[in-house]
C-alpha cells in the first residue's frame, strides 16, 4: 500500500524531468 504512490509519484517525476530536460535541449538546440 505505501509503495504504490511513492511508484506513482516517482513515474510522474520521471515525466516530468524527461519534459525538462526535453525543453532544455530545445532552447540549446535553437541558441546554437
């Protein structure tokens, strides 16, 4: 029961740094 929110929470984190890191290379990608 405590493990699955945690999961939940550590996929949505996963997204969300995926998302981050997604929009970093776009802003690199367009300066250079």
């Amino acid at each position: 029961m405590y493990n699955e929110p945690n999961y939940k929470w550590l996929e949505s984190y996963k997204i969300y740094k995926q998302r981050c890191e997604d929009r970093t290379g776009m802003y690199y990608t367009e300066e250079t």
